[in-house]
C-alpha cells in the first residue's frame, strides 16, 4: 500500500519561507559587520592577511568575531541559527552587555533586536540621546541557550574569553552590565543584581554599571526609575568633558 502525504499547507510554506528570509539577512547583516570599507584614494593594505597582532582594534574585533561564528566549544553550537557576536561602533565609549540571545537574536544575527530589545533601542535613543550605532551591544553568550534557559556555568566559561578581549579592544569609558549574568560574571560575584546595581564598578580599569536587564523591565515597569536613575550616572561618565 502506498502512503500518499499530503502537501504542506501554504501557511507552514510562508512560515518557513519568512524564517528563511530572516536568517539569510542575518549572515547579511553579519557579513556587512565584518566588511571593511576601504578608502579607494589610499594605498589599500590588505588587513585580512596581516597577523592580529599588527592590526588596528577594528581588525582585531573582526577577526574574533570570524573566529566567534566558528566556534563550536559548547553544545549551543549545534542547535544554533547565528552566532550573535555584537553590533556597534568598535570605538564606542558605552558597551551594553546582556545575558544570551533569544529566537529573534538568534534568527537575525544580532544582538537586542527583539521586545527587551526594543526598550534597550529606547533607553538608548530616547534616554540617552544617543544612536544606537553610537555604542557597542553584545552578549554574556554568543549563541542561544534552548528554549532561552539560563546559560549554564560552562557555557560562560567557554564564551567568556571572546567577552572579555572584545572589551579589551573596544576600551570604553563604560560597561553597562544589564542583568544578574552579565553583571554576576564580570564582577566574579554571586551578589544579587538588587544590590548590586546603582553605583560603579571596577572591570579591568573600566567603569562597570550593573542594571536591570530590559526584560525585566518588561516584567516590571516601575523598576524603569531605577534604571533610569543608573543611566543618569552613565551619561554624566561619558558626557563630553567629563574625565572619563
Ligand atoms: N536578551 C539578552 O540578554 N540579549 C539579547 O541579545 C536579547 C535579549
């Protein structure tokens, strides 16, 4: 006997159809993060095949971020759509760090594009009057945790080091750490976010601020004066003149 399957419906064949499309404009916009663009009036110096070491941070940045999106050191590499390494300016005085990324991060490559995202992109455009292309945003994790569980201590571990030397070549004058992980792991403290937030940090020589995460403003909206009142301090770091 012979089985017939009946054909797909159409609106499975458009959901797929539009994950397609997300995830091809992730490995875009990815790619288009690591181009280089060139000044065609200078003698070009071919960046990609200098040694790391002889470059400048941006091509140092790239590099890593190259060296991220191979990564298969944790089993999050398998079930992953992208590798959400960061977006931003590579000299940006301000990094946002966040915990992991979620299925929209996931889908498109980058960092804080979803609902969490979408208050980050406020608190930075309509608080701090800055464009998001101005600062820096990443991630504890690079790739997403299933069903977006919380990252387990050897995942950090392994993903940490691709962390720490992105905010080594990037250098800001400050860390916004958004959440318990992000500010749990670079302070080395198992200190409640409550506590934890409100007042500057030492990160290797940088201004660290622990926050709430803006998921959790989603949850809980009142917590947004408090995060607004951590904010203040950030801008006052980094505002034009200040020593920082
Ligand atoms: N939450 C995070 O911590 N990071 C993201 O990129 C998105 C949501």
């Amino acid at each position: 006997m012979t089985e017939t399957m009946s054909p797909p419906s159409s609106d499975r064949i458009r959901k797929e159809m539009l994950s397609l499309v997300k995830s091809v404009k992730g490995q875009v916009l990815n790619a288009e993060n690591l181009y280089v663009e060139v000044d065609w009036k200078k003698p070009v110096v071919e960046r990609k095949n200098l040694p790391s070491a002889a470059k400048d941070h941006v091509g140092q940045l790239d590099d890593l971020a190259r060296e991220a999106l191979s990564c298969v050191q944790c089993s999050l590499a398998e079930k992953r759509k992208n590798v959400v390494f960061g977006d931003g300016n590579p000299s940006a005085r301000i990094v946002f760090v966040g915990e992991a990324p979620g299925a929209d991060e996931d889908e498109q490559g980058l960092p804080f594009v979803g609902r969490a995202g979408q208050l980050l992109t406020d608190i930075i455009v309509k608080g701090m009057k800055l464009a998001r292309k101005d600062v820096y945003i990443c991630n504890i994790l690079k790739c997403r945790p299933p069903n977006n569980r919380n990252p387990l201590p050897e995942e950090i571990c392994k993903c940490e080091p691709f962390l720490k030397k992105q905010l080594q070549l990037i250098r800001p004058s400050v860390i916004c750490a958004l959440g318990k992980f992000a500010a749990q792991t670079l302070l080395k403290t198992e200190t409640p976010i409550t506590a934890l937030r409100g007042r500057f940090y030492d990160y290797e020589g940088i201004k660290l601020m622990p926050t709430y995460h803006p998921a959790y403003l989603l949850r809980n909206p009142p917590a947004k004066k408090q995060v607004w009142e951590d904010v203040q301090m950030i801008m006052k770091e980094i505002e034009p003149g200040s020593h920082a």
